[in-house]
C-alpha cells in the first residue's frame, strides 16, 4: 500500500466519523429526554463483522462516548453548529464526486462556508482525536480481528514504519 493510497484512506475514514458523528449528535424532533442516539454505534458498526469480545465492546463504548464529547465541546467553543458541520459534509462530499480530491475538496469546503481559522482548527483537532480513537480501538484487537478490519482501518492495525536514518 502506497503511501498516498494509505493517506486517502485516513482521510475518508475521518470524513466518514466526522459525518456520522454530526449525525449521531442530531436528536430526533420526537426523541425523549435521555434517548438519543448511541456516540458509540458508528463505531460499532464499522467493527461488526469482527465478533467483538464483550469487554472490548464496552471498552470502545466507553472511549467513543468520550471521544464524542471532547470533540462536541471543541466544536461548539468554536462555533461549528450541527447543521454548519453537516452542509460542510454535503459540500465535501459534492466535491469529491465531481472530481476533487478529499484535502482539496474539505478545503474548498471551508472556503466557501467561510469558516474561520479557529473553525478550521477545531475540525482538524476533532480528526485528530478521532484517529486516536481509532488507532486505541485497534490496539484493543486480535491479530485475528486487525486481519477482519475494512480496507479503510487497515492502516491502524500495523505500527508506523520508521523512516531510514540519514548517514551523518
């Protein structure tokens, strides 16, 4: 797997969270108090096939519901609002289809719903986080599991290779 290949997958994966998370925080208008949806069942869901042990379940529940609330908070501090982070999905998802690739579409994206530094900031620090999230999740799976993950978490499951040292 190339090195480009491997970053187009992180990037994909984190718009995908970004977008389920965005959706994840809207309530239902007919929702009760107390039953809105679950921050850990997109979480869930993407390992499903992987016929997850109920310790880690319960291990990944709790760090998705921590996660989400981290980065719910960054996001309001900076006044990205539900309904802007989902046009912004929309938008990035618009511009991928139409031919832009994902960094350039996500920052055209900013562009045109004017954004602002702080705004942009707080999107790259909630991806962070939930990479972080994600390479915990992995940390947390069999080798027989990490050979289960979708293509597009497999880059998590292996150690970061090291870069060659430079003769000095």
């Amino acid at each position: 797997m190339t090195k480009r290949s491997l970053l187009r997958g992180i990037t994909l994966c984190c718009v995908v969270l970004i977008a389920t998370t965005v959706v994840a925080q809207d309530k239902p208008k007919n929702a009760k108090k107390g039953k809105g949806r679950n921050p850990a069942a997109s979480v869930l869901k993407q390992l499903g096939d992987l016929e997850l042990t109920e310790e880690q379940t319960t291990k990944i529940t709790a760090m998705a519901k921590e996660s989400v609330v981290s980065m719910r908070k960054e996001r309001e501090e900076a006044g990205l609002t539900t309904e802007l982070m989902q046009k912004r999905t929309k938008l990035v998802q618009q511009l991928v289809k139409d031919g832009k690739k994902n960094l350039e579409a996500q920052a055209a994206a900013n562009k045109e719903l004017k954004l602002t530094e702080a705004q942009v900031a707080a999107l790259k620090k909630s991806n962070g986080q939930r990479m972080e999230m994600m390479k915990k999740i992995v940390a947390l799976l069999t080798d027989e599991q990490k050979a289960k993950l979708p293509q597009r978490l497999q880059g998590r499951a292996k150690p970061a290779k090291k870069g060659k040292k430079k003769p000095e």
